[in-house]
C-alpha cells in the first residue's frame, strides 16, 4: 500500500511539473500578446506623427524595441516543449 501511495504522489509531482511547464508557456503567450498590442499602438503613432510631419524617430525607435522584443519571446516560445498536459476541469 505504502509503495502505491509513493507511486501515485511521484505521478502528481509529474504532473505538477508540467503543468508548471504549460503555465510557463502561457506567460509567454501573454507577454507577446502585450507586445503586439503595444506594437501596434506604436505603429499608428509613429504613421501619425510621419503624416503629420512632427518628429517621429523616438517612436520609430520604440516600435524597433517593441519589434525586436516580439521576435526574440517567439523565438524563446518556439524553444519550449510541446505542450502535452491537458487542463484538469
């Protein structure tokens, strides 16, 4: 009885590691979701401030960061595992 009881608590400590895994990949998933946002929002500033013939290179060199940013977290996304955990409900 003693060695299933360790068995099944080895298996939820699995479990927990990948869902510390899953979680891990959603944060970033959020983190790109914010910087697309936020890169976009700065793309329609820095067209505005182009247009409308104000100075725009300190936008442009925000949005350069945010771009960069964006790049490099997918770059880092697409290096983690698979996810193969499935929610529990």
């Amino acid at each position: 009885m003693a060695a299933r009881d360790q068995t099944s608590a080895g298996q939820e400590n699995g479990a927990e590691a990948s869902g510390a895994r899953q979680r891990s990949a959603e944060d970033f998933d959020i983190i790109i979701g914010f910087l697309g946002f936020w890169g976009i929002v700065v793309l329609a500033t820095t067209v505005w401030m182009e247009v409308t013939g104000q100075p725009a290179l300190g936008w442009a060199m925000a949005l350069l960061a945010i771009v960069l940013a964006f790049w490099g977290m997918l770059r880092l996304r697409s290096k983690l595992p698979r996810r193969i955990a499935r929610r529990r409900n």
